[in-house]
C-alpha cells in the first residue's frame, strides 16, 4: 500500500529536506524496508503501514517546526525519531518521560522534547514563549528529575515580585504575605512530583528554596538547579546578579514570555537584552516556544495570535 504526504506549495522543499536531502536521506536510512520517493511536493511511501506512519508522523512534526521558521536539521530529525509517541485519551500523540518514582510527564510536542534534551546538556538554559507552553512546568520537572537522581543537592525557584501592574507598596499585608502569591504557580509545579507533605519536609531542610529575586544577591549556590520564571520581569542588572549566583555543578533555567512585560516601563525588561548579549556563549542554550506550542485549550493560542504582541 502506498501512502501519499503533500507538503504545501509555500513551503520551501529545502526546508524540511535539508541540503543535500540530508533530513530525507536520515529518514530512509531509518527506515531501510520502506521506499520513500518525492515527486515534486508528494511524497511516496511504500512498505508497512506502521512504520509508514511514523515516517509520516516525523514529515508533519517537521512541516510544523519549518513553518514556524525553524531551521530543520538532522539532528531534530533523530530526535523526533527516538520519540515513543503513545495516544492520550484525546487521541493526541505524545511521549512519556520518567521524572521521580513514578511520576511522568507528557511531551506534548518536539519543542518541549528539544526544550528537556538542551536543559539536560547545557549549564544556562533560556525557555522563551508564550503561556501555556510548558516552559515552567518542564524546568521544574527537570530539576525535580535531577534532584531524584542524586545530580545536584538543591532545587532554588526564584522570581521577580511584579505581576500584572501591581506594585507590592499597594498590597495588603507584611513583605511575606505580598510575595507567596506570586511564587504559587512554582509551589504548584513542585507539589505534582513531591507531594505536599514531601515538599513541606524539604523546604524545611532546605533542600528545596522558593524566594524572591531579591533575596539571591551575595549567595552562591553548589550542586544547585536554580530556575528564574517570569524573567521577562526582571531588569539586566537582576538578571545578571542572579546569573553570577551559579556554583559549581550547577545550572540555571530562566523563562519568560517577551509579551508579557508588566515593568512599569517595558524598555527595563533585561530578558531578550540578556539572552542576545549572552547567546554566543558555548554552553548557553535558548529554547524559543511559538504559539503553535501552547498545550492550554486550543483557543488560547488563537486569542494570543489576535492580540498585538509586544
């Protein structure tokens, strides 16, 4: 039986082929019994239903990746293939990655398998993109994985004490009660893998911190995973301030969303001056979500299309 994929008239061949068909000849190489022929923007393959499938699986996980104006290289091609992708109840395909007992995620996308494969090779990490994509989830998942495997010794979670407009000044109570609000997305997040009862033992040891960016000037932190969220709030100096707080054997997860600035002049924002002035570095990474990521209810991703960006 052969199956037939039309790629779409606007999208550049060389795109989801690569140069040289690099990307088409990995493919094939992965799948030597089946035959695999383009003819013009079609694509024919021949052979067994489930492995034609998958292969057809990677071209759309690909065609997404080219349209939203990624460079598609082999070595996205060998990781979209080492995916084991399994039906949700939804019918939605996505992976299972193992996190702490038995605790597992779901992948829902290859940005989220790229933004966990760059956490785990790189010392700094920025996960960049719209809400709703996982980019916090997914840091603190990482972090959780490696604190089970006995990598580093402390998970810290930081973030800046300004949200939506409001100023602490204006907000009832004492600085503790003005800033737990804010750190409850990240309570949240750590609450899945632990359990309250663990995370309340561990905060109380130590082992795991949630505290404002302000409270990390002058610390520095060995055998540490220590994540910056909602950096997009945060000037350069903070960010920078926050970055000179890496020790030995540790790394560093900051995310944020470049839309969502809510400094009381937005030109303060150090995230995207930061990660352009740092991207040269060798072992700095940068994970940039697109809104065809977001994993919310499908409608979030249309509303943030609508709405001007910046």
């Amino acid at each position: 039986m052969t199956i037939e994929k039309i790629i779409p008239t606007d999208v550049e061949l060389v795109n989801i082929f690569g140069v040289n068909d690099n990307n088409l000849n990995y493919i094939k190489s992965m799948f030597p019994l089946l035959k695999i022929n383009v003819r013009g923007n079609i694509i024919y393959i021949d052979g067994n239903d489930k492995e034609a499938n998958e292969v057809i699986r990677i071209l759309d996980e690909m065609l997404k990746m080219s349209l939203n104006k990624e460079v598609v290289e082999t070595t996205d091609v060998e990781l979209l293939s080492t995916i084991n992708y399994e039906p949700n109840s939804n019918g939605k395909k996505m992976s299972s990655v193992n996190i702490i007992d038995n605790k597992t995620i779901k992948v829902k996308n290859i940005n989220q398998y790229k933004y966990l494969d760059i956490i785990s090779n790189s010392t700094i990490t920025f996960g960049i993109g719209p809400a709703g994509t996982g980019k916090t989830f997914l840091a603190v998942a990482s972090a959780v994985k490696m604190y089970a495997e006995n990598k580093i010794r402390k998970i810290v979670l930081t973030r800046p004490a300004v949200e939506a407009g409001e100023r602490l000044g204006y907000l009832p109570g004492d600085l503790s009660q003005k800033i737990d609000p804010y750190l409850v997305p990240l309570f949240d997040s750590l609450e899945h893998f632990f359990g309250n009862e663990n995370l309340g033992y561990l905060i109380e040891k130590r082992n795991i911190e949630i505290v404002p960016l302000a409270y990390m000037r002058g610390r520095t932190l060995n055998d540490a995973c220590i994540i910056l969220d909602e950096a997009q709030n945060a000037t350069v100096n903070q960010i920078k301030m926050f970055l000179t707080r890496l020790g030995e054997n540790s790394k560093v997860i900051i995310t944020g969303d470049e839309s969502q600035i809510d400094l009381y002049k937005k030109d303060y924002s150090g995230l995207k001056k930061t990660r352009k002035i740092l991207s040269n570095i060798d072992d700095i990474s940068v994970m940039e979500f697109q809104n065809s990521d977001i994993v919310r209810n499908p409608i979030v991703s249309k509303i943030l299309d609508i709405f001007p960006g910046k």
